[in-house]
C-alpha cells in the first residue's frame, strides 16, 4: 500500500498526488545536489501537484507525470527522489 | 560606432519555438555552422529591418544557466561571452512557449538578473488562447521591466510586433564588448517560484486545462504495447514510403539525365570531350542525382516526427530497453538522425549529459543505415532481389530494405551492450525527457528544413561528387587499351591496376575488382560506389541497365556480401572527420574506424559462406 510519502514510481497510473518532498539518492553520488535542483527547476518542488500518466515499455521506469501542465519523463532513479503523497481517487 | 553590428540572441527553453521564429525573422537566410570544439549546430543569419546591421543567432535550447547538460551549456557561454570566436550578444530575446509560462518565466528571470536589454516573446499565443489562457502583456512587460509579444510561430503580425520591438530597442542600445559573470546563485528555486506564481496570479488567467485529444493521443502513443507497435508501423511505413513512393519521380530524372546525355552528346563530335561529358559528367552525376526524391521523403519524415513532438514520445518509450544496452532514451533521437545521415546525427549527440553514453552512441551512430547507402542498396537490391509481393501486402525489396536498417540497428545494440560489460554501469545524469505539446507540423519551417537538408545533397553532387566523377572518369579512360586489346579497355585503366591492386585482399569476399574499385571513391561519398559502378562496367542508361550488368556478372551471394560490407564499413571520410572533432581524441577515432572496418569484412565473409550454403 502507498504511503504517505509514496515514492513516484511507486504511484498508480493516472493518480494525482502532491509532491512533499525531494529527498538526496546515493545514486547520483556527488552529482545528486545538481540532480535535485534540475528537479527543483521544472518544478518539483514541495506542495508542487502532479498527475502519473504513463510508464514505460517495462514496468514502472521511467515514468510519465504532468505537472504545471508540462509532461516529463523521469527514470526511476530520479522518480524515487521525489516523495508524494497521493490524492484520494 | 552606431553602425557597428549589434548581435540579438535567441533563448529559451527547449521545444518553445526557436527555430521557427528564427526562419521568420531572418527569411531563413540561415547560415548554419558548428560551434567551434563543441558542435552543436549553430544558426545565425540577418536581421533585416533595423536601423543598424544586425545579426540574429539562435541558441540551443536550455532550461537553466545553472544546472546545465553539455549542449545547454553552449546556450550559457555565449550568453556571457565565453565561447571563442562568438560575441557576446547585445540583447537577448527570450522566448516563451505560451502554454508553459511557468517554467519558461523561471529561466526569463535568470537571464534577466544578467543586466542586458531583453524581449520576451510569448510563442504559440494561439495555442494558449485556445486553452483559455488569458495573458496580460502589458502588465506583465510592467512587472518584468521588458517589452513583451506575443507571437504565433509564422503568424505575420506577431512577427511584425516583434520587429517593432526589436527596431526600438536597437535604436537604444549600445555594442559592448567584454564577459558577463554569472551572479551568485543567491536565491532558492522555491522562492523563485513564489515570485513566478505572484506574477502569474497578477498577469495571467490559466485554467487547468490541456487538451483532450493530446491526452487520449498519449495514452495511445505511450501504451507499453500500442505505442511500440505503433513506432515500429511508423519506421516501416517510413522505409517502404522511401522505396516505393520515390520510385516514378526516380523513373523520371533518369530519363531526364539520359535525354540531357542525348542531347548534349548530339551536339559534341565523337572523341574524348564526348566521351568525357556524356559517361563521365552527365551519367556520373546523374546516377547519383536520381537519389534525391529518396532523401527528400526521408528527411519529409524525419522533420515532421521532430516538429510533431512525437520523438521524445519514441524515447521515453524504448529509454528502459535502450539502457539495457547501456543507452537511454536519449540517444533515440542522435540515433534517429543517423538514418539521414551520421555527421549531423552524431554532432546532436550533445544533447547526450552522460560522456560514456555519448561515446557509445557516436559510435554505434554510423551503423544507423545513412541515406547516402541508400543508391547502394538500391541498386543490388533492383539488380538481385525480385520484384515481388509478399504476404500480400509488402514488395519483397522493401522487406529486404526494412532488414539490412535492422541488421544495423542490431549490430549498434550488441556492440553498445558489449561496451556496457566491459566499461560498467557508471551514474548518470537524469533523463528527464520534457514531453511536449504534439502540434502539426509548422509547414514553413518543414519546407524551410526540406530545402537545407535537399541543399546539403545537391551541394554535394555539384562538388565532392562532381569533382570525383572526374577523377573517376580519367582514372578509368587512361591509360587507353592498346591497339589489339582483346579485353574491355578498363583492364588497362589505372583504375582497373588500382582495383586489381587491392582485389587480393577482397578475395575471400567474392569481391571482384570492378567491386573493389567502387569501394575507394565510395570513402568520399558511399553513393559514389553507384557511379563507379556504372563507369567501370561502362553502362550508360540509368540504374536499370546497370542493375542488369551486375546481375549477369556478380554471383548472389558475393551481392549480399557487398550490401554487408556496406552496412558496416565506416566508408564516409566525412563521418570519420565528425567523430575526430566530437570525441578530440585520435585513439577514439582510430578505434572507431578499425572496429567498423573489421565488422564489415567479418560480416561480409559470413553472409558470403553462409548464403553460398542456403541459396
């Protein structure tokens, strides 16, 4: 079951939620600062809303969100940076 | 001084709209060119109109002059005056796509913080209109303390507007020259945002609105299964289009060239300038001529997946299988456009963050099938494929087309995988692939693409091609047959002893040495093989009759090894040239030329032994 801070691959398909949180992943090691301001910057940011709208060829990576009415694909390294909390359907 | 050029530059984020505005503002009088050391394609042409020379260039798209990818950073560098060879602009006008103010607004603020006399241009107003966006330009050139238009790609009274603008601003400004410093990042995205969001509340009304019919199209196009069938029904329909639909316009320049041939021959006495003229000019060029419906249509697909939005649909899709060979999704596009041609496809692989990924893709790119192996294919194919119907619906010679691009595309994924086993996963920059707006094609800026793209080719006919059909011609005229020749007199040509020179080593390929020949003056340009062709086996008479000469004198499976060996063989100087510029390393380049090479004789040999063992 999602929790309250879902990661976003984590989320269904077509699930609005808002976003709470941009925490740091190992994997980008010392380049995880840029990477989370490269979010920051199209607009992932806390109280951001968003809407999941598809997934790639293969389960959940990457994934597909709209937000501030743009479209972006994030893998899912980058998904699990971004922490959300799920609207009720 | 007030006659010095003043320099205006385009920026915004990627996908706003650029590149059309660009074409409108300058009658697309574009000179396009690389930044020196960087490549990434570089357009600048005149701005008409000023009071003063004035120059517009257009830079690559970027979000940030911040965090940047390596082609965003080209956009930064000018900006400040940093790169080499490139004034620093005296006015930046930045563009907006009006559908999505947000996230342009950021990067406006940014650039504003620079201190240089800014437009902004709010592209694609009609698109918002439609979505009920209501913009108050006035209040928001108030708010940001620069004049604001709005435009609509090719709409001339938005272009017009703009020229306004553009006009009283280089009736104020002054050329300076000098760097710019980046300011200190001070502030947080968030508070920046704040300030966005005060701005927008104020000047715009936005209801939260896309269309549906881009939504129902995305739940189509992205569909894990839907979506690649229909990818993979788009790359076929695009291939067999390039067969099939070419075809009378082809029938038609070769009766062309050979009614020129007629009429030219008719009017030069017999002799040498005949001879010259006839087969070496006028058929050399032409055979290689014919091929310009093909690359149109090629390129007419080409542009208009770029322009609909649809390719970064294509990467987003095949990004996870893509990385399972140690690609991503990005690489789609590089190595999209490698199907017209690897030079351009390679130079785009900028936009590629990760510098392991963008090796590999520049050196897999050329095993994308180029358009200039298309006459090559062509030709074997007509000559030893028959023309028939299969599973009634697709021609057979279509079919063996669709499999030698895959043969490619196979050969790029394994030797991408095996340099992912050997280097390792490293970590890489995000994908974070925008997905932009479909939208029709801009049909200004698509025939403006066509024409460049149908340029360059020509161009080429009318120089390298010109230049080594000449070459070619005296090669295989001189020295003439003796007297009591008994063979064809190319046997006693420097090109038939160039030929039988390197003939040894083709020898376990089947290769003979007519074949052989083709090959050298194929490294300028692989289409010339074709002509080669048609000049060694002395045909006159279009593609047809040469197809019909190497029928009777090639063997089926030695064809198939040539159209291998083609699939392969890095035969492109100029190819060999970008990856020396792109990579700047003379090991990379050399690896890369030997490895190609080694493929094609390897592949070459097998499809000979084991299609002499099934046919």
């Amino acid at each position: 079951m999602p929790s309250a801070h879902t990661p976003l691959h984590q989320l269904p398909k077509g699930a609005k939620a808002t976003i709470v949180d941009i925490v740091s992943h190992a994997v980008f090691g010392d380049m995880d600062e840029q990477v989370t301001l490269r979010l920051k910057e199209l607009g992932f940011l806390p109280g951001a809303m968003l809407q999941v709208i598809g997934f790639g060829l293969f389960g959940s990576d990457p994934v597909a969100v709209r937000i501030n009415g743009t479209k972006f694909g994030l893998r899912r390294a980058e998904a699990e940076k971004v922490l959300a909390t799920i609207h009720p359907m | 001084m007030s006659q010095s050029v003043l320099h205006f530059a385009l920026v915004g984020n990627p996908n706003c709209g650029k590149t059309a505005l660009f074409n409108c503002l300058t009658g697309a009088k574009a000179k396009v060119a690389n930044y020196a050391g960087v490549t990434v394609e570089k357009r600048s042409g005149p701005l008409a109109g000023l009071s003063r020379p004035a120059e517009l260039i257009d830079l690559p798209g970027t979000y940030s002059l911040y965090v940047a990818s390596p082609d965003e950073q080209v956009a930064r560098r000018v900006i400040l005056g940093e790169m080499a060879g490139e004034v620093r602009p005296d006015v930046l006008v930045a563009v907006i796509d009006a559908t999505n103010i947000k996230l342009g607004l950021r990067l406006v603020l940014e650039l504003k913080a620079l201190g240089l006399p800014m437009v902004l241009v709010l592209n694609l107003a009609d698109a918002a209109r439609s979505r009920g966006i209501n913009i108050r330009t006035e209040l928001l050139a108030e708010r940001l303390g620069m004049p604001v238009v709005e435009t609509v790609a090719v709409r001339k009274n938005g272009v017009g507007d703009l020229q306004t603008a553009l006009r009283s601003l280089a009736a104020s400004v002054q050329t300076r020259t000098g760097n710019l410093s980046l300011p200190e990042r001070s502030e947080a995205v968030e508070s920046v945002y704040a300030r966005i969001d005060a701005l927008l509340a104020e000047c715009v009304d936005a209801p939260e609105f896309t269309p549906r019919w881009q939504d129902k199209l995305d739940a189509l196009v992205m569909h894990p299964v839907l979506g690649v069938a229909i990818l993979a029904a788009i790359l076929l329909l695009m291939f067999q289009a390039v067969f099939a639909w070419a075809a009378p316009v082809m029938d038609g320049i070769e009766t062309l060239v050979g009614w020129l041939g007629e009429q030219v021959g008719a009017l030069l006495p017999a002799g040498i300038l005949h001879d010259f003229v006839v087969d070496g000019l006028i058929a050399g060029m032409g055979s290689v001529l014919v091929f310009l419906p093909q690359i149109i249509i090629l390129f007419a697909f080409i542009l208009a997946l770029e322009d609909s939005g649809y390719l970064p649909r294509a990467a987003f899709l095949l990004d996870r299988m893509m990385r399972g060979v140690g690609l991503s999704g990005r690489s789609f596009i590089p190595l999209l456009s490698s199907f017209a041609c690897a030079v351009p496809g390679i130079m785009s692989t900028r936009s590629i963050a990760n510098p392991r990924e963008r090796l590999v893709t520049i050196m897999t790119a050329p095993l994308m099938t180029c358009s200039a192996r298309l006459p090559v294919y062509a030709l074997v194919i007509g000559a030893f494929i028959p023309h028939r119907t299969v599973w009634g619906l697709f021609n057979l010679q279509g079919l063996t087309l669709f499999c030698l691009y895959i043969a490619g595309i196979a050969s790029a994924a394994l030797v991408a995988w095996i340099t992912r086993q050997q280097q390792g996963e490293g970590n890489s920059f995000p994908l974070l692939l925008e997905l932009p707006n479909y939208r029709w094609p801009n049909l200004y800026h698509f025939l403006v693409g066509l024409k460049e793209r149908a340029w360059i080719f020509l161009s080429r006919v009318g120089t390298v091609i010109l230049a080594l059909s000449i070459v070619l011609w005296f090669l295989a005229t001189f020295p003439h047959a003796p007297e009591d020749a008994t063979l064809p007199a190319i046997e006693y040509s420097f090109a038939g002893m160039l030929g039988k020179l390197i003939q040894p080593l083709f020898e376990p390929l089947g290769f003979n040495w007519q074949m052989c020949i083709a090959l050298i003056p194929a490294m300028a340009a692989r289409e010339v093989a074709v002509s080669t062709l048609a000049t060694v086996y002395a045909v006159s008479g279009g593609e047809d009759a040469l197809g019909s000469s190497l029928a009777h004198s090639w063997t089926v499976p030695v064809a198939l090894a040539y159209l291998a060996w083609f699939v392969y063989a890095p035969q492109c100087l100029s190819t060999i040239a970008v990856v020396r510029r792109e990579t700047n390393s003379v090991r990379a380049t050399l690896i890369f030329t030997g490895y190609l090479f080694a493929l094609a004789y390897v592949a070459a040999l097998l499809v000979r032994q084991l299609s002499a063992i099934w046919l």
